[in-house]
C-alpha cells in the first residue's frame, strides 16, 4: 500500500504544475503528449509532506507510482477540457499562478456531473427508491392516554396497594379522569397536563406501559394498575392512530436531493478512471527505486536549506 499522505483525490487536490521548472530536469512519464517531470514530482511532495517524513514516504511501495499518476490525471483531464472547449487556454493561463492544470481538472469534473444531472430522471430514481424503502415512509401506529402515577417512594408495599385502590374507587364515582389525576397523581407534570401524556409511539414509554397502552382498543377504557420502573400506573385510553403512507409528493424533493449528493460524491471518481489507466505502462516502466532516491536528495537538500542543523 502507498502513503496516505501520497494518495490523494486527483479531482480535489491543487497540483502546482506552473512551477519554474529547470530546463534540464528529468522527464519521468510520457503519454498521450503529457509529460511528468522531476522536478514536478518534486514539488508535488513538497507541497503535501511534511518534511520530517520525506524519508518513510519515498520508501513506501508504489509511492512514485501512485504520486506520478495522479500529476498526469490532473494534466489529462486539463488537456481533456482545452480539447472539448470546456475551458479556454487564456483562462488556463490566467489562472495559472493557481494552478492551470487544476482549473482544467474542475471544469471537465463539473461539466460532467452537469451532463449526469440533466441526463438522469432524477424523479424516478427517487419513486424508485420510495418503493424500495417503503416503511421508511409510513407513519407510526401511536395512541392517545391519560395516566395516573402512584410512586412507592416514601410508602411500603401495603400503603402503595391501599393508595392504588384509593385511586380506582375515586375513579368508580367520578367519571371526570383529569380531576382524579390532578388530585392523586405524583407526576410531576399533573399541574400542566392533568394526566394527558397525548399521541405517542413505541419506543418512547416505558415497554410494559407500552404493552398496555396499545393493546387497548375502547376509548374511555381504563386499565388495571401498570407496574414500571416509575411506580404503578393507571391508564385511560383516549385513542389511536394507524400507520399511514406518506405520498410520495411530500418526501419527493428531499429524495431527488439526497440522492443528487449521493451520486455527485461518487461520480468524480468514475469520471476521471479512464485518465488513471491510460499510463499504466509508462508508470509500470519507472525505476521507482532510482527516482525516489533523486527526489529524496533534494527533498532533503530543501529540507536543509529550511532546518538547518
């Protein structure tokens, strides 16, 4: 495997290909009328290590290789634009201080993914997936109850038993629930809700609360005592709602959109695969060995020159 601080994402990188470059420098690679020299290999490790690891990273595996073919990605994909007239050449150069061959790069990247976005029924994709993912769009079945909470804090076993009996005779003779609640719950929240807990789905009550609250079915039901973890409770069942499908009109926007940026992330590597193979024997040829020690040498003649001993 090569460094990580060589492999890098040729579509995302600023490649300083309008270096001076000295007239005698070494050409390394030579194909489809691109050339990659030493001295851009140079200053393309420069511009991404650090220089206390100049020596671990020329002596990985591949590490030219892998650095080598991703300079001439970018210069392919330039020279790919220039040829297409998704750039200009005056706008090359103009933005050549920024790196020309980077400018190239982005242009042929983005007309690409402009020519994916208008080619693609981007509203199929996303009924397809509403039919593929279907329960991610239902509704949950939820119910609608009021409770009453007996805590067993400060009481024993026979007081608890004596106040939950107190609670359902107080409920024999008065049909009014929230009054009882407001009377004899030791929920906090009585004051502002008078027992009301609303519409609520499962997952979001205590499980054994839950058992009893959906399987109730009559409005106007009221439960034997629930034990939980929070004391004994009594319930009353106001109703339900069922599951429902959501329309596909209310989610079709936010899939068209998720699935965009899902497709745009991956497509710029697809779009410049070609560009990666068409060296590979030219990159397969390079005595890696004898151009990492050259480009190792001057690394640290340029580290020397920086941190000087």
């Amino acid at each position: 495997m090569c460094s990580r601080a060589l492999v890098f994402c040729c579509f995302s990188v600023c490649y300083l290909s309008h270096q001076v470059v000295r007239a005698d420098t070494e050409v390394i690679l030579s194909s489809n009328g691109i050339t990659v020299t030493e001295d851009e290999l140079v200053f393309y490790v420069k511009e991404r290590l650090r220089p206390e690891v100049y020596e671990s990273a020329m002596s990985k595996p591949d590490a030219i290789a892998n650095a080598v073919t991703n300079i001439y990605v970018i210069k392919r994909a330039s020279q790919e634009a220039l040829s297409q007239n998704l750039i200009s050449a005056d706008e090359v150069r103009a933005a050549a201080a920024l790196g020309g061959d980077r400018a190239g790069l982005k242009s042929y990247s983005d007309i690409k993914k402009r020519e994916l976005v208008e080619a693609t029924d981007w509203e199929a994709l996303a009924r397809e997936r509403y039919i593929l993912e279907s329960e991610k769009f239902e509704t949950s079945t939820s119910v609608d109850v009021d409770h009453i909470l007996i805590k067993p804090d400060g009481r024993s076993f026979d007081e608890l038993v004596q106040q939950v009996r107190r609670v359902q005779e107080a409920l024999e003779s008065n049909s009014n629930f929230s009054e009882v609640a407001i009377e004899y719950s030791d929920d906090k929240s009585v004051e502002m809700n008078s027992g009301s807990l609303g519409f609520f789905r499962r997952g979001t009550m205590d499980p054994r609360f839950e058992d009893q609250a959906f399987s109730m079915l009559v409005p106007g039901e009221i439960s034997p005592p629930v034990l939980t973890s929070f004391g004994v409770h009594i319930i009353r069942f106001n109703g339900r709602k069922e599951s429902e499908k959501i329309p596909f009109e209310q989610v079709k926007d936010r899939l068209i959109t998720q699935i965009k940026r899902e497709r745009l992330d991956g497509i710029s590597g697809e779009i410049l695969r070609d560009f990666r193979f068409e060296p590979a024997d030219e990159v397969s040829s390079l005595d890696q060995t004898a151009v990492a020690e050259r480009v190792l040498v001057r690394l640290l003649d340029a580290r020397a020159t920086v941190f000087p001993d």
